[in-house]
C-alpha cells in the first residue's frame, strides 16, 4: 500500500489500522489453535495436569498448525508478489 500522497496523521492513522488489524489477525489465529489442539487432545479431566499423551499431542498439533500456517503464509506473500509483478507490466 502506497502512503506517499497521505499526509503525516494520515499516515500514522492507516498505520494505527493496520497494526489493530494485525494484532486481532494474530489473537483469532491463536485462539483458533488454542481451540483446535485443546478439542482434539485433551480428554481426561481426572487430573488437572496433562498426561504425557495429551501432551505429546497438543506439541504435535500446535507444531502442524503453525507450519501451516506458515506454508499458507509463504504461498499468500508468492501469490501477492506475482499478482504485483502482473500488474506493474
């Protein structure tokens, strides 16, 4: 996004958005995760600790989330850097 013809509140403003945007981005991600790994994972409330199986798979399933997350992220950046690169020529 080109910033260039606002102004210095403007800018500061878009940017304030922007952060806001990513920051509630961020939580829903985490929470999606923390809901995800907790449903699929933890199902023995006789203790309040996790038993070692829990465990393992809640690291199993934040570990596969966050690489996916990652994958989609790298392919989203290819996928904005062609369309860019199209639409400068």
């Amino acid at each position: 996004m080109d910033f260039s013809t606002m102004n210095a509140a403007e800018q500061a403003h878009m940017t304030k958005i922007i952060e806001k945007k990513q920051m509630q981005d961020f939580l829903r991600m985490y929470s999606n995760l923390v809901e995800r790994c907790f449903n699929s994972c933890c199902n023995d409330f006789t203790s309040k600790a996790l038993s070692s199986k829990e465990e393992q798979c809640v690291l199993n399933c934040t570990d596969k989330f966050l690489k996916h997350s990652e994958r989609v992220g790298a392919r989203f950046a290819e996928q904005n850097a062609d369309a860019m690169g199209a639409g400068s020529k």
